[in-house]
C-alpha cells in the first residue's frame, strides 16, 4: 500500500539539492569558520553565501539575518531579547491565544519576570482584530508578537495591518513566520516587520537550522553567552553543514513559491471539494479563505482526531491531530478553544498538511482512505 505523508507541517521531507549541498560541505569543507587559516576562511565564505541566499529570499540584508538552532530557538531570541533589552522602556508585551508554544511559554517566562503579557482573543476563525490590539496597546508597550499564520488551522493575520500600527506607536513587531515562509511570496520590507523568525525543516532543509531576521538598528540582549559569532548575539560554533542546507532550501522556496503556491492551493480546494461531498458530519476549522494554501484542519462530528490519526496510519498515512510540538500531550487544542470550541469539539481536529511534490493522485487516495477510516470508526460508536 502506497504510504502517503502529508504531515509537512510538522516537517518536511529532506530536498535532494539540499542534501547534496550538505554533504559536499560535510566532506570537503569541515574547518572551523571562525578559524582564520584557509580551511577556515572556506567555511566562513559557505556560511555567507548561505546568509546572502536567506537574505535575498526575505527581502532583507545579509547583516540582519541571524542563524539560529530552529525556529523555536528564533522565537525566544527574539521575544526574550527584545523584552529585556528594552524594559528600561516599558514592561508591557502583547501577544495573542493562537500562538506557537515557543511563543506562549516565552511569554509566560517573561511573566515571571515581572513583565506584564496581553494575550489577545481570536474570532471564530482564529484570526485577531486589529481593533482589540490598538485597545490593548498602552504606555508601557514595548513588544507585539503576532504569528503570520496559524500552525494548527491554517489562518492567516494581518501582519502588515499590526506592524504598521506597531511603528506609528514606536513599538518593536515580531512575526513568527516559521509556517507561512515557502507558502505565499514574503519582503520584510514591504511588511515593516522588526524582528522575523523562520525554520529550516518547514521548507525541505535540515532540522536543528533557523534564523532570526534583526531588522537594522534594532537592538536584543543575547540569551545565550559564549564567543563572539552571530554578533555575539548566537554564541558557538556554526554548524556549517546545516546553514549551508537552510540557505539552499531557502533558495529554492523562494524561487518557487508562486507556483507552489498554485498548486497547493488547488489541491487543498480538490481535498475540501472531496470531503465536503464524501464524507458527512464534517466541518472546517480556522479562515475559509485566507488560510495556508497547504492546510485543512477539520472535524469529524464524534469522532476525537486522534482516532482518525491512528485509524489512518494502518492505512499507511501520516497526519496530525495538531501541533507537533504539542501532540503528544492529552489536551484539547488551545487554538480550537480560542476559537470558542468547546473542550469536545477541539478534541476533534485532524490537520492535514501537504508540501510542493505531493500529487493530485495523492490527494485522492488520501480522500478514499479518509471516507474508510471514518466510515469505520463511526460504525463502532454506540
């Protein structure tokens, strides 16, 4: 039976490019890049090429791009950073309900602190107001963090809409952009955004690899101590290999992100169409529109998620229930509740998520596995 993967969410398949530009780093150039003799000096040049095709993939300079650890990693760099460098300012950081825990769990860090967080309410399909974040901005406001797009459902926020009313206030903006970047064609400029987190297993490069887009002139304490790489910002050795494989796979989202997103876009549409005519009793979760073009996080009226997961993968494919950074724990999605589900309900999503290179075909034999796998367990309810 064809196993079908079509939890790219969560993460992405390796891309043959990517890889081949890690091994050839891996084999012919193992110096260390802060080593000033040749060998060295080699490293360091592939991790600048690797810094320039981040830039030019975001819309930015190489000197703002930071590299980081993951995506997580980008996040509390950004959020602790920014907190603390400027708490002679004010103690104030706005955030929303919906964000990744890398965020939410930052955010309650700094609480800890001593910062005081606004974390703002969603409507029904998981996107904010930018009514509520001018009313919960105040004196004291010296952070807004909002993520680009939802990593459970899929919605999409109005990060040019928050950041432009960030800077008419003097307020530092931070996106967390890890599941949007590849997606839809992005410019940092265009968005006015300060600071702007990304991964490099989102987009088919190497997981342990992220970046931190610092906008020039602003300013972060570090939140990790040691030598001076990464402006003394990201202290240790760079991982050569691994920054070399995120700019390649950078390089290549970029570059194809209108037609990627074409194309995801139609099977996403195939995928609901199918669904919606095929199999009852089912509803979708987060934006009907503006949403990911790779992303459908749906319910099955009875049914928890993590019994269609399971039923599923015996029939060899792999979805999620939410969040691969929170699925592992029993509770209901923290997404599905801010939305106004209750406890029942957000027990009941499954997200599915796809990537460039799954097919039409794919996505019908994902649909005739699906309508069996409910058909089955809602035959066993009593």
């Amino acid at each position: 039976m064809k196993s079908l993967y079509l939890d790219h969410g969560a993460t992405t398949p390796l891309r043959k490019e990517v890889q081949e530009s890690m091994v050839r780093a891996m084999m012919e150039t193992f110096a260390n890049p802060g080593s000033l003799h040749d060998p060295g000096q080699q490293a360091f040049e592939l991790t600048e090429e690797a810094r320039l095709q981040v830039a030019q993939s975001i819309g930015s300079s190489p000197r703002e791009i930071l590299f980081t650890g993951g995506g997580s990693e980008a996040n509390n760099m950004a959020i602790l950073g920014a907190a603390r460098k400027h708490r002679q300012r004010g103690n104030h950081i706005i955030t929303t309900q919906v964000e990744h825990p890398s965020v939410l769990e930052t955010c309650r860090q700094l609480e800890r602190e001593g910062f005081s967080v606004t974390f703002l309410p969603v409507d029904e399909w998981g996107g904010i107001r930018i009514r509520d974040l001018e009313r919960a901005i105040t004196p004291t406001t010296i952070l807004i963090s909002v993520m680009a797009a939802n990593n459970e459902v899929g919605t999409l926020q109005p990060i040019r809409e928050a950041a432009s009313l960030s800077k008419e206030r003097g307020i530092l903006f931070h996106t967390d952009a890890i599941q949007f970047f590849g997606k839809i064609p992005v410019n940092v400029r265009e968005w006015g955004v300060d600071l702007f987190s990304l991964s490099g297993h989102k987009v088919g490069g190497p997981k342990g690899t992220g970046v931190l887009f610092l906008r020039k002139g602003v300013r972060v304490d570090p939140i990790l101590f040691g030598g001076g790489q990464e402006r003394g910002l990201r202290p240790g050795t760079l991982n050569v290999p691994g920054i070399v494989g995120l700019g390649s796979a950078f390089r290549l989202a970029a570059s194809e992100v209108n037609q990627t997103r074409e194309t995801m876009a139609r099977l996403r549409d195939l995928l609901w169409k199918r669904i919606c005519n095929e199999i009852g009793d089912t509803r979708l979760n987060g934006h009907p529109l503006h949403r990911l073009p790779n992303n459908l996080n749906i319910s099955f009226d009875r049914l928890e998620g993590q019994a269609v997961l399971l039923e599923l993968n015996r029939w060899n494919v792999a979805v999620s229930s939410g969040s691969a950074c929170s699925s592992g724990k029993q509770a209901p999605s923290h997404v599905l509740k801010a939305m106004g589900q209750s406890d029942e309900a957000a027990y009941q999503s499954l997200r599915i998520t796809w990537g460039p290179q799954t097919t039409e075909e794919e996505i019908h034999l994902l649909t005739e596995r699906l309508k069996k796998a409910v058909s089955d367990l809602r035959s066993r309810l009593p």
